[in-house]
C-alpha cells in the first residue's frame, strides 16, 4: 500500500480490498451483500451487489429497504397500539403492489455504485466524460442488473445529476436531508447552536480526540452507537462491526471522538470527510441513552460535527432525520435521490422500473416535505 497517498485514499482502498474478499457484511452486519469494483476517473469505486434480500438487510445496501421496509417501520411505530392490527392491514395495501413492482423491475438486485455502505455517501464533482465512461463500463459489467446510485442530491451535487440525467438516469427520491456551510456567519447567530456552543465547553462531559481512542474502548464504543442507530430507531439501520470500528480506529475511514463522563465513556461520533467533495457528515453516532437528556449528549455530539466541520472548512451534510432538531441548527431541508438505469433491461423490468419511479415522484416529494414540517 503507497503511504504518500493522502489518509481518506489510503482508507477507502483498505476497506475496498477487504470487502471485495470477505464481503460487506464484515464491515456492516446486516448487509449480505457482495463487493466488487470499478474504475471513476482514476479510482477504484466500490458497487454493492445485493442477490438475495431478507427482511433485515439495511436499507444502505437493500432498495427494498430503503423504500419499503423503512417507510413501513415508520408509518407503524407512529401507530397507537390500539391500531397496530390495522395499521398492519393498511400497510399491506399500500405496500403490497409497490413491493410487486420492486419485484419486476428487480431494484433489489441492483449494482450500487460508490457504495461504502454507509448513510451517506459523499462524492467527489466527476466530469461529464466520467459519467459516460462510467455508464458504459457498469452496462458492460452488469447487463442482467439495474444500476443506481445513492445519496445523489442536486442541491450538493448539481453537475453530478445534470450529468446521470443526460445519460438516461431516472432520479428516485429517497429522503430528506439537511445541509448547512458553517462558514456563513448566520449558522452562528441561531439560539440554540450559541446553546449547543456553551454545553460543549463546560467540560462537565470531555471529549477524546481520536488520537486518546484505545483498541480496547472500541466494543463499548460500538453497543452506544448501536442503542441509539439499532434499538432505538431502527435494526434497517447499518449495524457497523467491531472490525468497522477497528478499521477506523486505523486508517480514520471515520475520523472517531468519544465522549467520558465520570470516568465511563458515554457517546461516540464518527466524521466522514472526503476534501474532493467538499463536504463532511456523521455515518455513526451514538450515545448511552439511558443517562438524563439533562446531560445533552446528542447535542453535545452534533455541536462537535458542526465545530469540525468550521474548522476543516467543509460544507456539512446533517443526513436525514431530526428535521426540527436540524433547521434550529442551520439545516436547509433538501430532497436527496438514488439514481437508477434500467434501459438495457428486458422490457418487463425497464417498465416496471419506470412506473415504480414515477409513483416515488408523485408521491414521494410530498410525503418527505409533509415529515419535515412534523
């Protein structure tokens, strides 16, 4: 491995070159997925290839997942117990022929490009020339597969979806996400980012810098991530390993802080940080959530990405969920898509595709836009 290559390269190709052989589920435990690789503009990208979906494959690396059984989970947890039963029978009508189409088209089995297996991927502004090459490369490697991207957002990268359109990619809307630029003055100026700013240096609660991280903390630091990511929200979530964790503790494919209070290590954040795109998020947080909300720790967390991301002087991608939590703190609400082609698929699934993207562009826009307002 050549280490003149700058830290996030030398990362990215580690864990490339072990998933490639052991397969994705040793970075993330639920995704029972294969990866290979492809060449962008220089580098190799990784593509998730996904043959069977179970019911607990998450949604980074299962489109049934992502559209599906996430949304399901949500409409049901807002249920009264009292209308679970028919909540259930609901969501079977609703679901049932969206899940016929996700069978025909064959999303579930598409190569993902750029996948790290992640929340969010970030990528870097590739060339009209990169896109095309890019195109034509993954057809000539996948003729029997749809292929999709995630995590493409207009609003962060505008030629990057100009270009996939041109190219004949349909853009499939997947969720809300939240962007701000630390380095406008105004992000500072709201109430509860100045709050967030004095709970984080009342060193009531101390922050460890990735550098005071030891091997051994890491199982602790992976079941804090997993109560607030797993049991709290969601097992479609992914569920990093132990090796993950250790990975990053490495290389700094996450660049990790934890949080210690009276002695016991109480929080955990991971910065994904990518200088050729501009833009830093968190894939990994997690603290102990049985403590009293009185210590701030999901605050004291978030206020920490936020001073990174100043001082690294990158552009923040808050990723989805906690939209009021996110808007008091700078977040500009903005639809983020998963672009897919399928043209070179047999016609029952290029027109399956179609029609399964255009109910997810009737409907979806305004179901995320209604949530966002919750």
């Amino acid at each position: 491995m050549n280490t003149s290559l700058p830290p996030h390269v030398v990362a990215d190709a580690l864990w490339l070159l072990t998933a490639r052989s052991r397969g994705g589920q040793h970075w993330v435990s639920n995704t029972d997925c294969a990866i290979d690789a492809i060449e962008i503009a220089g580098h190799s990208q990784p593509v998730s290839v996904l043959d069977h979906s179970n019911w607990q494959d998450s949604y980074v690396a299962s489109p049934r997942s992502t559209w599906l059984r996430y949304a399901r989970q949500e409409m049901l947890r807002q249920l009264s117990p009292g209308l679970a039963a028919l909540g259930q029978l609901l969501s079977c009508a609703l679901f049932g022929p969206m899940s016929a189409l996700l069978n025909a088209s064959k999303l579930d089995q598409a190569a993902i490009c750029g996948n790290h297996l992640i929340s969010t991927n970030l990528y870097p502004d590739w060339s009209a020339t990169a896109v095309q090459q890019t195109t034509d490369n993954l057809l000539q490697k996948y003729p029997q597969r749809p292929l999709m991207m995630r995590n493409i957002c207009p609003a962060l990268h505008p030629a990057l979806a100009q270009e996939l359109i041109h190219n004949g990619w349909q853009m499939l809307p997947s969720r809300m996400v939240y962007l701000c630029d630390p380095q406008e003055k105004s992000v500072w100026k709201h109430n509860h980012v100045k709050q967030d700013a004095r709970l984080l240096a009342d060193n009531e609660v101390e922050i460890l810098p990735h550098e005071a991280i030891q091997i051994q903390d890491l199982p602790v630091l992976r079941e804090l991530f997993r109560q607030l990511f797993i049991d709290k929200h969601s097992c479609l979530n992914p569920d990093f390993s132990l090796a993950f964790f250790e990975l990053c503790l490495e290389t700094r494919f996450l660049e990790l802080f934890a949080l210690r209070w009276q002695g016991k290590l109480v929080g955990v954040i991971g910065l994904y940080a990518h200088p050729d795109s501009g833009c830093i998020t968190t894939p990994l947080i997690g603290y102990d959530t049985s403590l009293p909300q009185e210590l701030g720790l999901y605050r004291r967390l978030m206020a920490l990405l936020l001073h990174k991301a100043k001082e690294k002087q990158l552009k923040l991608h808050y990723s989805s969920g906690a939209s009021q939590f996110k808007r008091a703190r700078g977040g500009l609400p903005h639809l983020e898509y998963a672009a897919v082609y399928s043209q070179h698929l047999p016609t029952s699934s290029h027109q399956s595709t179609r029609l399964f993207a255009s109910i997810l562009q009737n409907c979806a826009p305004a179901i995320l836009k209604r949530a966002d307002h919750l």
